[in-house]
C-alpha cells in the first residue's frame, strides 16, 4: 500500500505540470480579455451635475435642469452604456472553460486515470460579423432612444414653463374680468334700485359674474397642474417667477419618434436571434485540447470538438426567427409610416397655433384701445361708467383667450420640439412665428 501511494504521489507530480499549464493559458486568455475591455465609470452611483435655476426662470433654463434631473433620461443613457459595453463584447472571443478530471482507483485497478483540458467557443466564428452588426444596431437605437427621451424632456420642460406664463396671464386677465363683471353687477343692483332697470337685467349681470367666477377657478385649476407638475419635474418646491419670452420651436432638432426607437431596437433583437441560430455548429460549438492518462498509465493528447446536430429543431427554430425578423422590419415600417403621418399633423397644428394667436393678440390689442377709448370717453363725461366697465370686460375677455391660445400654441410647440418631418425642409423660426403659415 506504501508503495501504490508513493506511485500515486509520483503519477500525480508528473501531471502537475500540466495542470499548472493549463491553469496559466487559462488565467492569460482572462487577463488579455480584460485589458481589451474598456474600463467603464459607475454612473449608477454618479451624481448628475444639477444645474442651476434661473432666476426669474426661463424655458432653455428649466430644460436645463429636467435634462440634469429627469430619472427617464439617467435610465435611457444606462441602458445606452450597456448597449456600449455589449457591442464591445461580442468582439472578443468568448471566456474559454478549463476541465480537470481524476478517475478514483477502486480495487483491483492499478494506476490513476487524469486529465485537463482548455476548450474555446467557437461558434462565434461563424457568426461574428452578424452579431457585431446585431449588437451595433442595437446601440445606435438606445442612443436614438437616448436623444428621443432628452428632446422630449427638455421640450415638456420648456412647454410647462410657456403654460405656466400664459396661465398666469390668464389669472390676470380672469382676475381683471371678474372685477368688471362685477362691477357691472353692482351697476345694474343701483338701476334696478332706483327704478331705471328691472330684476330680469340684474339676474343678467348676476349669471355674467358667476360664469367669469367659475371660468377663474378653471383657469387658477389650470395654472396650479402645470406649476406642480413643472416643479416635480424640475425637483423643486415651488416655481419661480417666470421671464417673459416669444414662444417658438427649436431650430435643428433631428432625431425620430420613441416608437420608431423601439421597433429598430427589436429590429437589432431579432437580427441577433437569428445570427445565433444561423450557424453550421451551432452558438454552443466548443473547440479545445488536453492531457489525459488512461488507468494503464497511458498517456495522450486530447482534442475535443463538441457541437449540436441540427436534425430536428434547428430548422423550425430558424424558420421562427427569420419570420421575427422580417415581423420586427414591418413594424419598423409602419412605426415610420405613423411618424411621418404624426410629423405633418404637428406642423399643421403649429401653424395653425401660431395664426390663432396672431389674431387673438391683435384681438386684445384692439380691445384694450377700446378701452382706453372708453376710459377717455368717461373722463370728458361723454361716456358713463357702466359703458367704460362693459368695455374693461371685453378687454379682460381678450386676453383670457390670447393666453389660452398661448397655452395651445406651447402644446404645438412642445409636440413639434420632439419629432421632424424626414421629407420636409421648414425653417421655424422668429420670421415663421410672425407671419404664420405659409401660403
């Protein structure tokens, strides 16, 4: 027994070496793997760099800040940096697996039986090209998703800053109304007081005051949603005064709809099914070598190539991801088809936005000289004070609906920020903002 444990002890010295070799081929390919690897930050614990508040706030500020904020924007640049660190690694070659075996004498046996072996995928050959390009396709859709979630948190920021400013204008005016109405109110009760007018009059001016009271309410209502929806999405506690501005579109933006982002990222998905699928040995084909020493001490070197037969699955499997492939490029072309669709409707409804408050300004405009008019009028004792109260309503009237339609041409606006018409050349600028639509 002394003897067979010292042979044991000496079989097994003679086999170290080669264990210790292959265990260093092993630990090389592994350090040459990742110093290939690009070593990337942790921006899971980063801290974005908030930017800072304007005051009084302004649109390209509060967008600014929601870009620095917004947990939808930190989500859609992770998952493009792990599209990064993905398409990177379908370049390498994949982590080789080491195999050590030792047979157990049982009695009777002489001598021990072992092995190592060092085996590499090798499926990826075949298939390399085709998942380089699955995965890059992949990463270009996150980025466009990327761009796509920060165009359209920017332009709701910037859309809530124009709906709070019109809001709060339209308070004013609403605020300004009511007084009018009722004064006009206080008017008619005196008249009908004094004999010159009757009670069907007061119930008039009574019902008119009640209408611009509850039309205040709606437009305060209005005014506090996008406050409390602008401050969670900028992550403060209260919203500041706010400058005044013209409102436009951005010059520039290109970048597509978040449903055309979508359909190309399953687009790439599907591409890199099939690329797995699509190989004569098989995404699993391991190829490698060794030592092995049988239980009569004879010794060889051992290859070993291991794949899967394609004879009853393969086929229906391809069959299935071709069919998603060409499901996931129809998609892409109707997701398109919608955007473009979608981007002519957006310029439509700006435009139309734009020469609705053209005339609803211009409408104020006049209604405040009328006023004035009026105001003069009553000064020279030309004009009584319930004509100069009428005359203030229909002012305070006009600019509630200038500021509503502010309010809809910020929603046009904000729509057209976050897509562009591919075929379409339109320049939106200042000079467009004025003129309006083009004849």
């Amino acid at each position: 027994m002394k003897f067979q444990s010292l042979q044991a002890a000496v079989r097994m010295a003679t086999v170290a070496p080669i264990v210790k070799s292959a265990l260093f081929i092993t630990c090389a390919l592994c350090v040459s793997c990742a110093a290939n690897t690009p070593r990337m930050a942790s921006t899971a614990t980063a801290t974005a760099d908030i930017a800072p508040l304007a005051q009084p706030l302004d649109a390209e500020s509060a967008a600014a800040r929601a870009l620095a904020v917004s947990p939808k924007v930190r989500a859609a640049s992770l998952r493009f940096d792990a599209a990064a660190a993905r398409a990177h690694a379908v370049t390498l070659p994949p982590d080789p697996r080491i195999a050590l075996e030792v047979g157990i004498p049982i009695d009777g046996l002489a001598g021990t039986a072992l092995g190592a072996s060092i085996t590499e995928g090798i499926g990826w050959l075949f298939t390399k090209d085709a998942l380089i390009d699955a995965a890059s396709r992949e990463r270009d859709a996150l980025a466009r998703e990327l761009v796509a979630s920060s165009a359209a948190t920017s332009a709701e920021a910037r859309r809530l800053v124009r709906v709070v400013y019109s809001s709060r204008n339209a308070n004013a005016a609403a605020r300004d109304a009511l007084s009018a109405a009722q004064e006009l109110e206080t008017i008619e009760r005196a008249r009908v007081a004094a004999g010159e007018s009757t009670d069907a009059s007061l119930n008039e001016r009574s019902v008119d005051a009640l209408g611009f009271s509850n039309e205040l309410l709606e437009s305060e209502l209005a005014e506090h949603d996008a406050s409390v929806a602008l401050a969670s999405l900028l992550a403060i506690e209260v919203v500041p005064e706010i400058f005044a501005h013209e409102q436009q579109p951005l010059e520039g933006v290109r970048h597509e709809t978040l449903d055309v982002v979508r359909a190309r990222y399953q687009v790439a998905t599907a591409g890199a099914q099939l690329a797995l699928l699509d190989n004569p040995l098989g995404s699993d084909a391991m190829f490698g070598g060794g030592y092995m020493r049988d239980l009569e001490d004879r010794e060889a070197v051992l290859l070993t190539l291991d794949f899967t037969l394609p004879l009853f699955r393969r086929q229906h499997e391809l069959a299935a991801a071709r069919a998603e492939c060409d499901a996931a490029l129809a998609e892409l072309l109707e997701a398109q088809r919608k955007a473009d669709l979608e981007n002519v409707h957006a310029l439509a409804r700006f435009y139309a936005a734009v020469a609705s408050v053209r005339s609803a300004r211009q409408a104020a405009i006049n209604a405040q000289h009328v006023r004035d008019i009026a105001i003069a009028s009553h000064t020279q004792g030309e004009a009584n004070k319930e004509f100069v109260a009428q005359m203030q309503l229909l002012e305070c009237a006009a600019r509630v609906r200038a500021a509503r339609q502010e309010i809809a041409l910020a929603d046009a606006i904000s729509t057209l920020d976050t897509r562009i018409a591919p075929a379409t050349s339109v320049s939106l600028n200042a000079s467009t903002m004025q003129q309006g639509a083009p004849r």
